[in-house]
C-alpha cells in the first residue's frame, strides 16, 4: 500500500489554514470534474482530490494524519503503525464527503487508516425542551492498557489530544488528562462509557459522553483473543517424548502443568479459567513448541550421533522421501 501525501495533492503547505484548503479543493475540483474537464486522467485526480479533501477539510481526521509525520513520502510502501491513533479524541460521524460521482470510493490507504475509527456511535443530536437546546457530540478515544490492568482491575490516567482550529484558521490539539478506573474483565475492542465527558451542550442542553476503546499494550509473552490468553511453552525433547511436568507462567501467577508422553509441536494445553476475568471467564492456552539444544561440544555432538544410530526415525516418512 502506497503512502498518500495530502498536502501535495492539493498543492498546498502542511501548515495551511483551513480556507486556504477549501480554497485549494474548489479549484481543483472544477479543474478535473470530470464532466468538465478534457484531461484523459481526470476522473482519477478528481477522485484523488476528493479524498485528500475528505481529511483535511476536517480538523480531526487532519489533526490524526499529521501524526504520521511529514517523513513519509507519496508512494513509499506504507503501512500504518500499530495503534497509530491511540489517544486520540475525536467525534466520529463517518465519511462526510463524496466525489459527487455516487462512487464514494476511497483508497485502500484512506480505509486504513480512517475506515474504522472515525465513525461514532450516533448518539448525539438536538434536543428542544420548552426552547433550543443541544446536546454535546459525544467524543471517542483509543486507549492501550495493560494485560494485568483487565485481570485485575486499575486506575489509570490517560492523556488525550483534542483538535481544534484557532483564531488564524489552523489546526491545533490540545491536551487534556482523565483518571479512568478501568473494569476487572474488560475486553479488547469493549467500550467505557464516561458520562459528560463529550462536548459540552448548548442552551442549557447536557454534555456528550466520551467512549473509550480498550486496547492492549503488546505483551512480552501473553497474546490475547477475546478472553482467552496464549502462551507459547518451549519444552526440551525428552519432556516431549517421556512426558514430565513443568512449570509455567500465567497472570495469575506459576502453576503446574502435565505434559503427556509423546507430546509434539503446536500441541495446546487449555488452562480452564485462567483467562480473562468474566462469566464465563476466558482460558488460558498453552501452545507447545520442542526446543533442540545445540550441538556446540563434542559430548553433545556424540548424542546426537548415538540418537542417529539408535531410533529409527525419519521425520519426512509422510512425504514419501
């Protein structure tokens, strides 16, 4: 996927005002509006057009894509970061644009990185009570906690980066901080809900709410799915072969584990329970891989050779060779 440089695309600065971008996109659109235009690629750049327009016009989605910094260059392999948008406060409400062709097309870059994220929940709205009165939008943030913050409940502080435009016309983000007490249980992808901490209403209306989205921190060893946890266990051969019993991590501390005789690579071990907090608590998987030590001496490399003499043992039999 190729990185796309909206900037250059509507020929303007990075730091150009938000007029200045409308300004830019009105010129260019009647330029290759394609029922206008003579040019045998004008349907394209007017679809290109369109899209640059769709973030920039819009001080979130712009404020979002200059996080990727200005390194990155139109047409390098792109792929976007791992949660590149994480604590990131923004009111959602989806695609506002269009390329006026009924197409609504838009790059796989533009779906990566806002095809997702920047769609609210709807719940916003105006409400009239004996006069005008608005409810705040509500707002929607990413946020990585840890593994050991859903196992077991925590409060944490989150910094979140607000967009705004200022007086001159730019887009700036401000900052702000929250102390969230983050659920025992919680899952990936689950939202917290905290009450009146969208925008604020007009006319007396109430505040927006603001959403997080919980999302994990890489682990060290843990990967998560849902509630379940999986934990890759290496294991020398002769634990493999004979069986034993050893001991492995989980978050809630070492336990004992029994591996049977003639165990094999990719083996899984459920855990009941030992997952995620919740009802029904998620388990813990144990994926089995054999470690080989190395040949490095010549007491090991003579092993080796006294295994070779003695098992009947060709690992590619299945494979007719």
């Amino acid at each position: 996927m190729e990185f796309k440089d909206y900037y250059q695309v509507m020929g303007v600065k990075r730091d150009a005002t938000q007029d200045e971008i409308k300004r830019a996109y009105r010129k260019l659109a009647r330029k290759y509006h394609p029922d206008v235009s003579k040019q045998p690629d004008a349907e394209a750049r007017f679809k290109e057009v369109g899209e640059a327009y769709e973030v920039l016009k819009d001080p979130e989605k712009r404020a979002a894509y200059d996080q990727l910094g200005a390194n990155w260059k139109a047409g390098q392999d792109f792929n976007a970061p791992p949660d590149w948008d994480a604590g990131f406060e923004f009111s959602g409400g989806g695609y506002t644009g269009g390329f006026g062709d009924g197409s609504g097309a838009f790059s796989d870059f533009f779906e990566s990185l806002f095809g997702q994220g920047f769609r609210g929940t709807g719940e916003g709205g105006f409400r009239a009570q004996g006069g005008f009165q608005a409810r705040g939008s509500d707002h929607h943030a990413k946020v990585l906690i840890d593994l050991e913050d859903a196992m077991n409940g925590a409060t944490r502080s989150f910094s979140l980066r607000v967009p705004k435009v200022d007086a001159q016309g730019h887009v700036t983000t401000s900052e702000r901080v929250l102390k969230v007490n983050i659920p025992k249980g919680v899952k990936q992808g689950q939202h917290i809900r905290l009450a009146g901490q969208g925008n604020p209403g007009m006319g007396g209306g109430k505040p927006g709410d603001l959403y997080l989205e919980i999302e994990f921190n890489p682990h060290s060893i843990y990967r998560v799915e849902g509630r379940d946890i999986y934990l890759d266990v290496p294991i020398t051969p002769w634990e493999a072969a004979l069986g034993a019993t050893i001991k492995v991590p989980t978050p809630a501390g070492r336990v004992d584990l029994k591996i049977k005789p003639g165990a094999a690579s990719g083996n899984k071990l459920r855990l009941k329970g030992r997952g995620i907090p919740g009802n029904p608590p998620g388990d813990l998987y144990v994926i089995l891989g054999i470690s080989l030590p190395a040949a490095t001496t010549d007491q090991a490399k003579n092993i080796y050779k006294d295994m070779q003499r003695a098992l009947d043992f060709n690992p590619r039999a299945r494979l007719g060779v």
